[in-house]
C-alpha cells in the first residue's frame, strides 16, 4: 500500500459535486440576519454628514452601523497586528476618514439580504472631499524605501555595477510595468459571526482560520480562546484571504450588536477595494553581458503602488537576487502611496511581476548577443545561492529546460522574429525560467484511531480547492497503514492542532510532516499496546517486527501471527488512541536554501492584422521535490500556468482617475482566461527528491506555476511579431500601434 504520490482523486470531491461541502455563506444558523456593507464613493475626505433615518425606517432592517454608532475597539481599531501574515489596518466604523473608494464605512443589517441590499443603498452621506493621489505616474518618483521586504533588506548589492557594465557586448536597459489586479476567487469572501454569550463563532472564507481567530480577537480585545473560526471549504484564495480584512471583524461588531448571527458576503464590485490587489508595478532592469553570454551585471529597481494606511510590498527583485550567477548585481524596492485599499499578497507576490521583468530583459539579451535563450541561462546558471552563498537543498532546473524544450519542440524554433508562420498566423515561441521558495513552517496534527478501525486525523489547516484534503488523507493512511477510505482528514477549524496559513506554497510542505509525524506516534503506540498486552498474539514481538497493513497488526517474519487494530481496541475498553504531534524545520531551513525551478516554454499565434493573440501551447517543466499527488498537483501547476496567461494577456484593474474607483469592478469587464483562452497545456515535474525540505521530500506547489508564463507569453510574442511589449496585459491593441 502506498497512496503517496499516486493520483489520487479528490476525497472531497462528491462533496463538492453534489453540494455537500459547505462554504462559509452556506451555514445554516437559526435566526441568522443578513449584513451588506455600505461603502465610500470617494477616494479620499472625510464623512461630513450620515443619515442613516431612511435606512433605518425600511423594511426588515435591525440595524445601521456607522462610525457614529458603533463601538469604540481598543487601540483605535488598529489592532490585529499579527505575523505571519502581514499585519493589516482595518476600517472598523471607528473614525470619519475616508482612505480610499469602496471603503466599508457602514453595516446594514436585516431580515433579508434584499432588505439589507436596499437599506444600505438608503444610507445617506455627504462627504468633505481631501485631495486624492491616483495616479502612479504622477508620484512614482517621489517613492520611498520600505524598512524591509520580507525579511530582508529592501535595497542589495553585490559586486560592482559599473565594473560589471564595462567590456559589455551586449546591454539591456528598459523599464517593464505590470497593472493592478484583482483576485476574484469564484467564491467572494464571506462571514458569518455568532455571538453565544462572549464566545464567538466565524464560519470564513479564509486561508488561516488560525489567524483569523488572533487578529478577530485582538481586534475585539478578547482572548483568543474565545474565538473559533471554522472554514472546511475555500472557493480559491490565492493571498486575499491570507489576511483577515475589515468585513471580517465587521460582522462580528454587527452580530453583537444586533443580537443575532449574521452573514455577511461581499458582492464582487466590493471585491474591489477593502480586500487586496496585485499593486501596479515597474521595473527598472538594467543587464549586461559579454560575447559569451556571461551575465557581469543586473540591476533590477522596482517600484510598487501601496496606501496611504499601510506599506505592502510587492518583493518583485528577490528573485533576481538568487536566479542567476551574476557577480554585479543590484537590486531595490521602492514604494508609492496612492489611495487605493492596500495591495496584498497575490499568487507568487512578487515572482510573478518579478520574473516578468527579469525573464523578458534575459530575453532581450539573448537577441541582442543572438543566443540561444536557454543557452544563455545555462551559461549563468547558479550553482549555489548566489546572494546567500548556501548550497540549495535540490535544484533540477537544467534537467527542466532540458525536458521541457524536447517536449516543446524548441529545436524547431527560428530564432528571426516573424520568421514562422501557421495558417496565415504568426507564430511566435518563447521560454522563460519559473521559481518560487520553498517555504515551511511549523504545524500540528492529531491523529486518533476509532474503536470502528477508522481513523480521523485533524490539522487547522485549509483546502482552498488544492487538494490538502486528498494529500493529507493519502500521508495519513500511508502511515497508518490503513486503506484510504478508512482514514479521514478534517481541517479547516482553529480548535484544531495549529498549522500556518495556507500562502506561500507551505500547506504540504509544512502540515505533511506533521499528519506524517502524528499517524506514525499513533501507530507506534498502537504497537507498544499490543507487544505489553498478554492477550495479543503479538505479546513481546519486538517493536521494529511489527507492521501495520490494512488495519491489521502483523509480525513480519510470522505474518500468521497478527490481529486486527478493532480487536486490540475492543480488548481496551473500546476507547479511541490518539496522539498529537508537531513538526518543524530545523538547521536545514538555514543550512541550504530552498526554492522550487522550472521553465516555461509558450507557442502564441498572432493575427497580423487585428493583433489577436492566442496561446496555442504551453509546456511547464518543474522541480518541486515528491510530488505527493500526481494528479492535483498537476491540476495545481496548470492552474498556476492558467493565471500567468491572464497575467500576459487579460488582467487589469482599470481605475478611473478622477475618483480612483476600479470601473471594471466584475467579471464581465475584469477578464480572466475562460477555457477558450487556453490552449494546449502540459506539465512535466521531474524526478527530484529533497530530503533537505521535510521528511517527505515535497516543496509547494501552489505559485511557482503562475511564475515566468508572462514572460514566456511575452518573448512568444515578441518572437512572432518582432513587437517587444513592456507593459502587461499584452492586449491586442499594443500590437497594432
Ligand atoms: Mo499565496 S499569494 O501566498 O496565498
């Protein structure tokens, strides 16, 4: 038996098909009213005048919440500091100031959702409008360095920049820009708080139930312990739902206050404001090279939008800062406040934009030596962690170009710009390299044998569609050695044993080593039952003969001699064993450095006479140690791929200057790639094994697809065109200047 690294189908999949699986907005609650949240229709003042009386007199409706009513929280509402994620100001009703347009500045709550839709539309405000900064290009010079990125320094430099530039054979200076974006998971974030007594229950769309639970309650200024957040499902994250934002708290506030549960979901134009983006983005690239393609310098500045009420930063050049083996290097992040809602981590924060940039300069470069692209990367190819000096815990990236250009076909390629065509198309191919850290943190498991031979393992962790369910069930009964469907795998809730938040590709990672660690006490200890038991015909085997197959205790060189776990646990009182572990890294995290590769290889077809472009193929060949489930971890890789396909060619959150709100604020004008935009994709992960990341050997997955597809689809286009587009999204339009 060994389900680890089979493709296993989804345990959570007839759930989800036949809609058993409950996402937050679909609790039932006795009782339970419903919360719409009134916003700001200014991107910066102050609220002069509310009147809530129209409101108030409809309908249904049990209460207005507006910074005139509602309570004072300790530390001014700005509590919630907590790490990880980034800490987050809030708006929580606790002052007049507007910071930016689609702001909550009220809760309505009534009977009905209709009844609160309406009421909140009642609301009136006048506003004392301040002046507004919303336009990048206007501010981007006066950006300021953050005190960190993560954690490091915001600026680096190693070598010698000028020294690096001198003899070159080749340089590529030009500045490479990226939009705002906006999440949009299919399920909008949603709440629902209930208040019994002083103990509150969130059911949350989120990707840390655990913090959630400590930023609500330090918000509140409650104990943690009063707090319990549950979230079995997540309709996608991708990083809005990394940190607990206002609606979150709000329906807390509106809940205790209406003295009844309440559910509160945003509607997809609020998605637009109060809960993250992808910052708009430029960079600053600067690269040098000799004949042989050697790369003397790089520099890679980067500028991000953030607000007035937070710094967030979009950690674009870390990247740059370990790719390659470039002696001059320098590298610096800068910010810009404009009043918008504060950005926030988006699927591979920084990597995305980050390779972006770098991989279409590296690209550039290659025209400019006439090299092979993938030659050049090979030529610069870091042997260690450039910037740290550590040796990585695995990298596979030559074996993943040299893959993924066999199964592309890249020897076909003809590297003269507009020089291959299908069907009247241009045809354009291009390549890029990918790559991600490879995080892990620390996280706890329980795991319990029933009396029934079944065993229920529980870690606070979450599903955000991914497949930890599957993953952590397939460890678990690896482990146990019990068939899969006699193991079952809760998370989602944060009286469970804690795990980190599910962002930055960790969740394997991070909780596998503790479900592993859990189910392996639990399974030892079920052993020392039955060697000390006289009753047992395995009394006094030795701990090391004794193998648990198919729920059965055996002795390896006497398979006859064996029972059944049920009959062990009947003999002792038929009460459930159980044990709880936690799992953390150790020196290795220092020692080596961890990071996922890969390389991305694209075939675009451009209509040249209306710019059209559709991507025909994609190949993505990855390094990311034991994949623990072949199949949704492909599915993972190709949806990350997918979003880098929207990142090149459809995402943009358009503002309107004059009043810095998002006008394309739902899914019929914000694009994201729909089946038809997708052509062909094929994923490849190597064989790689890294023992040096956790005991299964298993980096995440979760980003590393999205990184390097912009600039693979951008060098494609290039190739075809002989158009080199800086600006993402590569919109038709662009090509037709
Ligand atoms: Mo991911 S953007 O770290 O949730």
């Amino acid at each position: 038996m060994n389900y680890i690294g089979q493709a296993v189908n989804r345990t959570d999949g007839i759930d989800k098909v036949t809609g058993r699986a409950l996402y937050a907005a679909e609790h039932r609650l006795p009782g339970l009213a419903h919360a719409v949240l009134v916003m700001s229709t200014i991107p910066h003042g102050r609220i002069a005048r509310i009147d809530t009386s129209a409101a108030e007199r409809m309908p249904g409706v049990r209460l207005v919440l507006t910074h005139l009513n509602a309570e004072r929280l300790p530390e001014d509402g700005k509590a919630g500091a907590n790490s990880p994620p980034a800490g987050r100001i809030m708006s929580l009703l606790q002052d007049d100031q507007v910071h930016y347009n689609n702001q909550p500045v009220g809760v309505v709550v009534a009977e009905s959702l209709e009844q609160a839709r309406d009421a909140a539309r009642h609301v009136r405000i006048e506003y004392e409008r301040y002046e507004a900064v919303l336009d990048f290009e206007q501010v981007k010079d006066a950006s300021y360095a953050p005190e960190k990125v993560k954690t490091d320094p915001p600026d680096s430099l190693r070598g010698n920049l000028e020294m690096g530039l001198r003899d070159a054979a080749a340089t590529v200076d030009a500045l490479y820009t990226t939009p705002t974006e906006h999440h949009n998971p299919m399920e909008p974030h949603a709440t629902i708080a209930a208040w019994d007594g002083d103990r509150l229950t969130l059911y949350d769309s989120t990707q840390y139930v655990t913090g959630v639970r400590t930023t609500v309650a330090k918000t509140l200024g409650i104990a943690p312990e009063r707090v319990q957040v549950i979230c079995p499902y997540v309709g996608g994250g991708f990083g809005c739902k990394g940190s607990t934002w206002s609606h979150v708290v709000l329906a807390a506030m509106a809940a205790r206050r209406a003295g009844c549960p309440v559910k509160l979901v945003l509607d997809r134009p609020q998605m637009f404001g109060p809960v993250g983006a992808r910052p708009e983005t430029e960079h600053r690239m600067l690269a040098a090279a000799d004949a042989s393609g050697r790369l003397n310098a790089l520099r890679h500045d980067v500028t991000a939008v953030t607000s007035f009420i937070e710094d967030w930063i979009e950690p674009s050049a870390l990247m740059t800062r370990m790719l390659y083996d470039c002696p001059n290097l320098e590298t610096r992040h800068r910010l810009s406040k404009l009043n918008i809602g504060t950005p926030t981590f988006m699927r591979a924060p920084g990597e995305a934009t980050g390779s972006f940039a770098l991989e279409a300069a590296l690209d550039e470069l290659a025209y400019a030596l006439e090299m092979d692209p993938i030659e050049l990367r090979l030529r610069n190819y870091a042997e260690k962690d450039p910037e740290k000096g550590t040796p990585w815990s695995s990298k596979s990236l030559r074996e993943c170009y040299r893959q993924g250009a066999e199964r592309f076909g890249w020897q076909r390629r003809t590297p003269r710009p507009g020089s291959m065509r299908a069907d009247g198309k241009l045809v354009g191919l291009g390549m890029a390299t990918a790559t991600y850290p490879a995080n892990r943190s620390q996280a706890a498991a329980m795991a319990r044998l029933l009396p029934d031979g079944t065993a229920l393992v529980r870690s606070g962790t979450q599903d955000l569609g991914t497949g930890t369910y599957t993953v952590m069930t397939q460890v678990a009964a690896d482990t146990l050695g019990l068939p899969l469907e006699k193991v079952r795998f809760e998370l989602g809730d944060s009286s469970f044993p804690g795990a980190p938040v599910s962002g930055g590709s960790q969740s394997v990672a991070s909780v596998a080593p503790a479900v592993r660690a859990a189910a392996d006490a639990l399974r030892k200890k079920l052993i020392e039952m039955a060697i000390g038991d006289p009753a047992s015909p395995l009394h006094q085997a030795g701990i090391e003969e004794i193998r648990i197959e198919d729920g059965w205790l055996c002795r390896q060189s006497e398979p006859a001699r064996r029972e059944e776990l049920t009959t062990l646990l009947a003999r002792h009182g038929g009460q459930p064993v159980e044990a709880t572990m936690q799992s953390k890294p150790g020196d290795e995290k220092t020692a080596y450095s961890h990071h996922s590769f890969g390389a991305v290889f694209a075939e675009v077809h451009v209509d040249p006479d209306l710019g059209e472009i559709r991507v025909a193929r994609i190949v993505g060949s990855y390094g990311v140690g034991r994949l623990l489930n072949r199949k949704t971890g492909r599915s993972q890789l190709m949806g990350g791929i997918v979003w880098g396909v929207g990142l090149a060619l459809l995402e943009k959150t358009e503002y309107d200057l004059r009043d810095g709100r998002a006008v394309n604020a739902n899914l019929a004008e914000y694009h994201v790639p729909v089946n038809a935009d997708i052509g062909e994709i094929d994923v490849i992960v190597v064989d790689e094994d890294d023992p040096r990341i956790n005991p299964l050997g298993a980096k995440g997955i979760g980003e590393i697809g999205i990184t390097g597809v912009g600039a693979a689809i951008a060098n494609a286009v290039y190739h075809a065109t002989g158009k080199r587009i800086r600006n993402l999204p590569i919109t038709l339009d662009k090509l037709l200047d």
